[in-house]
C-alpha cells in the first residue's frame, strides 16, 4: 500500500504527535515511544489494507537494515570491556591528565577525535574507543558530561563526514553521481567554517570554566596507578585497530582484531590470564573495584549488556521505518518537496529536509542518504544545479543529524558508549546543527562557477 498526498501528511503527524506525546507528557522512554507510535501507525495500516503480513513483513524488512549495525555495536561493547580490562584506557587516562588541562580540554578533544575519525573513518569506533578514554579525563577534570559528549561527537562526525574511507562518505556521492574527491573537496564548503565555529565555541566555553584541581588529579591518578599497570604498550591495540582501519579493513575483523590485542595486553601487561574471566567482561563489562568513585565511573563499563539498550531501540526504530517505508510515506514526502523545486537554493533546502524528516522517522541514517538522493538526483540534472550540490547536502542534513536523534543508530549508540542521553549531549554538538545551516546558506549563495555536470559524474 502506498499513501499519497493528504493521507501520507496525516501519518507523518499522527507519528509525530504520537512520539512527542510520549516522550514529553507520558514521560515514556524512546523505545516505547517508537512501539507505542509503531502500533497506532499500524492499526491505521490494518484498518486501510485488511493486510497483515504486509505491515509484518515491512517490519522485518526494516529489522533486516539493523543486523550490521547491531552487529558492530555488539563487538564495539565487548572491545570496550577488553580494552578497560587491559588497562588500555587507564594509560589513555594517565596520559591524557598529564597532559590536558580544564580549560583546553573541550578543544583538544574535538581535535583529537577529528583527528582519529578522519584516520579511520569511523564516528563508531572513534566514539568507542579513544572517545570514552577522552570522556573519562573530562569527568576528572570536572568538565560538564554534556559538554565533553558534545564535543567528542563533534569531532567524531567530521571524520564520518569527511573522511575517504568513511562509509558515509562515499556513499552518497555515489547515489548522487558524484566522484569522491569532488564530493569531500566540495563538502569543505560547509565543514570547515561549521568545524572552526565549533572551535571558537568550545575553547569559549572551555576557559571560561573551571580550573584545574590538582587534588583531584593527584587522586585520580593514584587510583589509575595502583589498579593497573600503566604502560605505552597497552596502547597496541587501538593502534592496530587505527592501522587497520586506515587500511580498509572491514569493521567486523577489525574489531575483532583488536579485541583479541586487547586480552593479550590483559595477559602479558596487567598478569590477567583468567580466560573465563576474559569472556565474562566481554559479556557483562568490567569492574575496575577502585575507591576513588569518578575513575570507576569511567572503567566501570562495556561489555555485550552494555549495548543491548542500544540494539533493542535501533530494533524498534528500523522496524517502524520498514513500516513507513511500505507505507510510501517517505516517498510521499519527498515528492511534494520535489514539486517546490525551483532554484539552486530551495532545492538544496528540500534535500535537507527531506533528509532530516527520514532520519526522524526511520532513525536511520543510509535511508536519509539513499531515498533522496535517488528521489532528488533528476531534478538536479533537469534544473542543471551542479550534483555535488545534492551530495553535500545528503551527508549535512543525513549523516551528521542522525546522532542528535534519540532513536537513531548513531544516536543510540553514542547515548549508551558515553552514559549521556542524546537530548543533553545534543544542544553542545554545534558541528552538527552548522553544517546543515551552512549546506543550505551555500545553496542560495553563489561562489565561483559551477562546474559540468558531466565531468563529476562518477
């Protein structure tokens, strides 16, 4: 069944009205925000179609998108419980106290975590790995959780955004026609200036806070010091994952790579050769058992469990977007923001709403690259609107708006590695709302020429 026009509106409110209802009055959580709206959109479906294993097969279909996502948030668990255990991010800790002071730590750790995403292409694993060491050295330091999670994924995404060997990166100048290096040169238009505002902000907001406290420090590192042996050695495996990555490897190996590093490192450094203890960090996380409360905060985490809030809502979220799929209601979306196409700049701006509506109701942030582009890409080639317009404008309001979503897979995810809910997080993630700004200020705005269509083409 496909909706069209009035009635495909009338889902996409009903849907919203639905979810803001019970995440704001029912004070319910996002999963059953997502169910509860799921059913109600499904009755609706039922009552149209009589057609059951219609609206049941879309949501295994949607279900079906999820495996790999689930996949690597399940291994990214187990890695994160690893690399605790074998004290991986406690030398990560140590160092980083050494070196970073309260006032700069905000911008540092934007840079940082630019730096790693752009290496390995990967807001995931960035966020996974050297994200909660960074994560960790903010909380003792006394920095804002928000604000240090703001900042982690800042920097995360513009690696996820910019690097070449980014899944993201390259697949939406590929629904867009568009070669890769043409696409990432083109998107430092809206990335660099959105990237440097979020500098400026975080070192703002970083020397106007707090100074260091050295006792804090001194306690924090004593803590460190006695639970682990610290050692540049522990330091192997994210290494190896960055080298690995780097190299094109795909994530699952990878990741599988470094975990079997990371028990090494467990055995040969920290003298841990439990291997039945091994498997049960890997299952329920680790338990660092030290005093001082803000390091086992921050070592007191990972395993499988730890992402199963994670992969239940990514569940739920995929399932109801299989649905509206079926439904044609995206379809119906972006045909009428198709039919308002008429210069360079509200076609840009459509593209990005579109993108951000399918990120909001599928949670999903390869849909919201995927059904536009294709839905979209014509209409840039009729109006002669250069295609690398309609790739930056997939990645800006697609990639980098999907982690400020609750129920999106980024979102998700991010919300569960860092122990910050993506509503508090969200207001400091300045990269994210800029980019999508800028993407549609360049659409309306014309600097230099325009080049062949033709000549981009991939």
């Amino acid at each position: 069944m496909q909706m069209k026009g009035k009635e495909a509106v009338f889902v996409v409110l009903l849907s919203g009205i639905s979810l803001l209802a019970l995440m704001f009055l029912a004070k319910a959580t996002p999963h059953m925000a997502i169910f509860g709206t799921m059913v109600l959109v499904g009755v609706y479906a039922y009552y149209r179609t009589r057609d059951f294993k219609t609206i049941e097969t879309a949501m295994i279909n949607g279900i079906r998108e999820a495996i790999m996502p689930v996949m690597i948030l399940l291994l990214i668990g187990m890695l994160i419980g690893v690399w605790q255990m074998s004290g991986t991010v406690a030398t990560i800790l140590s160092i980083g106290l050494d070196t970073i002071s309260a006032q700069w730590f905000l911008p540092s750790v934007l840079l940082i975590t630019m730096i790693v995403s752009t290496f390995t292409g990967s807001a995931f694993t960035t966020v996974g790995t050297v994200g909660v060491a960074l994560f960790g050295i903010g909380m003792a330091l006394g920095i804002s959780p928000a604000l240090a999670a703001g900042a982690i994924v800042s920097g995360a995404l513009f690696g996820d955004k910019m690097s070449p060997l980014s899944d993201t990166t390259n697949f939406a100048p590929a629904v867009a026609g568009v070669k890769l290096f043409d696409h990432i040169r083109f998107m430092m238009g809206t990335t660099v200036p959105a990237f440097l505002i979020t500098l400026v902000l975080f070192t703002i907001l970083g020397r106007s806070g707090q100074a260091t406290d050295t006792a804090q420090i001194a306690e924090a590192q004593a803590a460190l010091a006695g639970r682990f042996n610290l050692s540049w050695v522990t330091l192997l495996a994210p290494l190896l994952v960055a080298v690995l990555a780097f190299r094109r490897m795909p994530v699952l190996p990878t990741m599988l790579v470094g975990m079997f590093a990371g028990v090494l490192t467990a055995g040969f450094v920290q003298g841990n050769w439990n291997i039945s203890n091994w498997f049960g960090v890997m299952q329920g996380g680790f338990q660092s058992g030290v005093e001082n409360e803000t390091i086992a905060a921050v070592l007191d985490r990972g395993g499988l469990e730890s992402m199963l809030w994670s992969v239940s809502l990514v569940l739920i979220a995929l399932a109801f977007g299989g649905l509206l799929r079926e439904l044609g209601v995206f379809q119906a979306i972006v045909d009428a923001l198709l039919r308002r196409l008429k210069s360079r700049g509200s076609s840009v701006l459509s593209v990005v709403l579109s993108s951000i509506g399918v990120n909001l109701l599928a949670g999903e942030q390869y849909l919201s690259i995927l059904l536009p582009g294709q839905a979209f890409k014509q209409g840039f080639v009729d109006r002669g609107i250069d295609p690398r317009y309609l790739s930056r404008a997939l990645e800006d309001g697609g990639t980098v708006i999907n982690p400020l979503i609750p129920w999106g897979v980024s979102g998700a995810f991010f919300a569960a590695t860092l122990g910050v809910p993506v509503l508090e997080y969200a207001p400091f993630a300045f990269f994210l709302w800029l980019s999508p700004i800028f993407s549609v200020i360049l659409g309306y705005v014309k600097l230099g020429k325009q080049r062949d269509a033709m000549k981009l083409a991939s």
